[in-house]
C-alpha cells in the first residue's frame, strides 16, 4: 500500500432494478454499469478497496447511490464519476503492495 495505516476501504453500490415509489431505482438507472467501472479500476489499480452490491438502501430517489461503509452515502451518481470516486478511493485507503494476495487465505 502506499500508506501502511490506511484501512482496507468497504464500498457498497445499490443495484436494485425494483422501482420505488416515485418510478426511480437504482439499477434501472446505470448502477450495474457504475459497480463494474469501480470493480474493474480498483482491479486495474490495485487499490485497497472492496466493492460490493446490494439490493436496496431503500432511497431510490436518490439514485444510483453508493455507500462508503463507515463513511458517507455519494448519490445520483453517472459512470462519469467513477474516476474521480477511484481517485479517492486511492487517496483514503492505498493501494495493494505489489505480490499481496488479494484475498489472504486463497
């Protein structure tokens, strides 16, 4: 990693294709393809990052919406944002070092 402090970071991305009550879901609106842009930079970059889905934070207006676990919900999110999300990613949590195992045990 580039800081040996940073904690491994937990992201989790709305993927919910059911609409809410106002018409609008996550998954209906590019949060399949937004999770995908994240996983395969953090892949790419090597960060020390988890990305994960779920099916419903239960606030579909907001939409696609992510959430940083521990941390703060990022809302109404465009595959135009994932750039500037990895680069924060990176900034917050690091990158792997170079030969880590990405899943200690595998």
């Amino acid at each position: 990693m580039t800081d040996e402090t940073a904690e491994r970071l937990h992201v989790v991305v709305c993927v919910n294709k059911m609409r809410g009550p106002r018409g609008k879901c996550c998954g209906l609106s590019g949060s399949p393809e937004i999770a995908a842009a994240l996983e395969s930079g953090v892949q790419t970059r090597q960060l020390n990052v988890d990305v994960e889905t779920i099916v419903c934070f239960g606030k579909c207006d907001d939409g696609p919406k992510l959430r940083i676990v521990g941390a703060e919900f990022r809302q109404n999110l465009t595959l135009e944002d994932v750039p500037s999300l990895l680069d924060e990613f990176e900034s917050r949590a690091g990158r792997i070092e170079n030969g880590a195992l990405l899943y200690p045990g595998a």
